[in-house]
C-alpha cells in the first residue's frame, strides 16, 4: 500500500492517509467523462460511486442504507443501539471537471473515523451516522444543496420538476438511477435523531495556506442567491444588417456581465459571477437572437448581497432597455449566511490544537451541506488545506500529511462532541 520501490513506508506515522488518499483516487474513477472527474447526481457515475462507497461503509463495521434521493447513509450504533447520532459526511457529486477532494474527502474521512473506532472496539455514547449526500453542487440541475435540504425537511414536491439541460427531470433521473421520488418525504429526519452534525472539507480558499496552517475551524457559512438571466434580441444576417440596427442579445448580455463583476467587486467580501452562457442560434454568420446566463452573487450579510442584487437588476433592466433587448431575470434560489454552532465550532478548535496545530477560525466562501444542516442540528465543519487555495478546478491538491491530520482531528472532534452533547 504505502511502500516505494525501496521497501520503506514513504509515510512514517501516518495511520490513515495512505488507505483515504488511494481511495480519493479510486473515487476519482467513477466518472461520466473519461480523463477528468464529472460525477453530477444521479449519473451512472454516481449511482456507482454510491455503490463503492456503501461498500466501503459496510466493510468499517456501519449497517447501510440508500435515501429514496439516492444519498448513501452508514450507521455505527453507539453503546446504546438507537441513540441520537452524530453526523459526519458532505457530498459526492462533483462539478463538471472537478478535483478529487471537493466533498469526496470529507465522506471517506468520515468513514474511516469510523474503521479506526471499530477496529479498536470503541463505542461512543452517541451513534456515528456517516453521510454521502448525493447532490450539493447544483452542476446538474439548477438547485443545490437538495440532498441535505430533504434530510432537514426543507425540499418541496417542486424539487421532482426541476430539469436539467437535457430537459430531464428529477423525477425521470431518480427513477432511472434506482431512487424513490414519490418517497422524497421520506428522506427527512425527526428533530433529536441527529444530535450534532460535522463536515470535514477543503477549504477551497488560500487563507490556510497563506498562513502556514493545516486546517481551520469554520465560523459561518457566505449567502448565496443563484439567478437565471435570459436576453432575447433578434436573430438576423451577420454580414448585411447595419450595427445601428442590430439586437444583439449577446452583445447586450456582454455588457450586462460586466455590470454583474462592477457591482460584485462594489462591496466588500462581496463576490458574483457568470459561469454559464449560452448564445443561440451559435452560428459564425447570424446575429445572436438568444443568450441565457446564469449568475452566482454570494457575501456574508444577507443585507448586503440583496441590496447588491437589486441594485445588478435594475442595471441589467437599464442596459436591456437601452439596446432594445427583452431580459427576464429569475432569482431562483436563495441561501442564507449562517453561523455556524458556538458549541461545535469550539469543540472543532480544541480537536484541532490537541492534535497539536493551531486552529484558525474562519468564515466559508463556498457553500455546504452544513449551512443547510444548521437549520436542523448543531453543525460544523472543520477546513483542511488545499494546494494555493486552488479549487472547482482539476488542478485541487492535499497533502498527505494534511490528509491524516484531517482525519485525527474529525476523530477527536467526534470523541469530544460526543462528551460534550450529553
Ligand atoms: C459549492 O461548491 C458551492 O459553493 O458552489
Ligand atoms: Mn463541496
Ligand atoms: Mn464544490
């Protein structure tokens, strides 16, 4: 496993790294394009990668089961069968092109906290409930965070309708990857069943590695509100209708991008970007008569982000208006900042410095299932380290040192809560 070609364990002391990161690799295989990682939920890929990781739980000692929305659950019973469970987990669907660590690590971390509690015949007060949620990253349809938000109660029967690019909806995709839709209440837990729940997760900013630390206790989680912007213009021959004359949907939508990055750099720790865009009919020689772009403004005041939002609507209205363009503009998800449990962000803090580092307290720029988890349950996350603050790019990187240290302190912090929680 973690020998070289000398025969000497390249990894002195480090328990658990070799197993976590060769099987961050072999997740890394369950994919919808060869040569990179795309796992968007309910893809073949997924559905596979459930199987593996069900698997996985099953062999560290966990009885496993499926939600109808196809996220992976392992339990680990407590010394008393049935008590309330700490959760641990995050999600395994990727963005299109992702790194290998984005979620995935946070869920084969947690699986082998548990392996290790096993093996040694440990039992806590509390069960260990390991969590794979199938869908936070919103790469496939457009909502995200939806395994978490049915776990938590929140998730409406519109959920079912939503539909990808392809036209598919979320109903068709679960029933052809094995779930339940009309089961999606099902998925919700009763308050009390989960006492506590904690995400171990990279930290996909450059805030640890600019200040030499390995991993952070995490205070709150940004905001978020996810838009839809379509412009419709008129399509028409690129080489004889005069420039003064044109509705140029995609001309109007360049300038109404720009606007989004003015007034996302207006505020600060305000951020906003264009990530898709779609210009139709796509010819070399027409004038584009239809653009649908999507925008992702994120902070951590809710003020602030929607008072930016409104202020970027009345602009995109203003430049639609003036290039005699239509625009509709559709706000279709919002997210709350939120702060994160006192309780389990000092408990994170103190796994942190017993396992001899100094913990950093730091807010979240990206998004998790624990900021949807905090709505049902005392929740935190624990930040580890990643490459350059480099993330949602191939390109992610951890070290292995990082990697164990990760998993000792989602241990520690597992032991601690469990004392703590009563
Ligand atoms: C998830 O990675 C998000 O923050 O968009
Ligand atoms: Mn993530
Ligand atoms: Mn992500």
């Amino acid at each position: 496993m973690a020998h070289n070609e000398t025969g000497r364990d390249p990894t002195p002391g480090m328990r658990f790294s070799p197993v976590l990161m060769a099987r961050l690799e072999a997740l890394a295989a369950f994919t919808e394009v060869e040569g990179q990682l795309t796992r968007r939920y309910l893809s073949p890929a997924h559905v596979a990668a459930v199987g593996q990781v069900e698997a996985w739980m099953a062999e560290a000692g966990m009885s496993v089961h499926t939600d109808p929305l196809v996220s992976a659950f392992g339990r680990y019973e407590g010394r008393t069968p049935g008590a309330p469970a700490i959760m641990l987990g995050s999600h395994i669907d990727t963005i299109v092109d992702a790194g290998r660590y984005d979620g995935n690590l946070g869920v084969l971390a947690a699986i082998a906290v548990v392996a290790e509690l096993s093996a040694r015949g440990e039992r806590l007060e509390h069960a260990i409930e390991v969590a794979a949620f199938g869908e936070e990253e919103g790469s496939r349809f457009p909502a995200h965070i939806l395994t978490s938000s049915a776990l938590i109660g929140a998730a409406g029967p519109a959920l079912l309708d939503i539909r990808d690019a392809d036209g598919i909806t979320v109903r068709e995709a679960l029933t052809r990857a094995g779930g339940n839709p009309d089961a999606y209440g099902d998925c919700a837990r009763r308050k009390g069943e989960i006492a506590a729940y904690l995400e171990l997760h990279i930290e996909q900013g450059p805030i640890l590695d600019t200040q030499g630390l390995a991993l952070g206790a995490v205070t709150a989680i940004n905001g978020s509100v996810r838009t839809m912007v379509s412009v419709a213009g008129f399509a028409g021959h690129a080489g004889t209708v005069p420039m003064g004359q044109r509705r140029d949907a995609l001309a109007a939508a360049s300038e109404m991008i720009l606007c989004v990055e003015r007034i996302g750099a207006s505020e600060a720790h305000l951020v906003a970007t264009v990530g898709r865009i779609t210009a139709l009919p796509g010819a070399q020689n027409v004038i584009p008569g239809r653009v649908a772009f999507t925008i992702d403004m994120r902070g951590p005041s809710d003020p602030v982000r929607d008072h930016a939002h409104a202020a970027l609507v009345t602009a995109l209205k203003e430049i639609a208006r003036r290039r005699r363009v239509e625009v509709t503009i559709d706000a279709y998800q919002r997210n709350a900042a939120t702060a994160l449990h006192p309780l389990v962000i000092d408990v994170v803090a103190e796994a942190i410095t017993a396992c001899g580092q100094q913990p950093l307290r730091l807010p979240s720029g990206a998004g998790h299932d624990a900021g949807i988890m905090a709505g049902h349950c005392p929740s935190g996350m624990i930040f580890l380290r990643c490459k350059a603050g480099i993330s949602h790019n191939p390109a992610e990187s951890i070290t292995m040192e990082d990697a164990d240290l990760g998993v000792r302190v989602l241990l520690e912090a597992a032991r601690r809560l469990d004392r703590r929680l009563g």
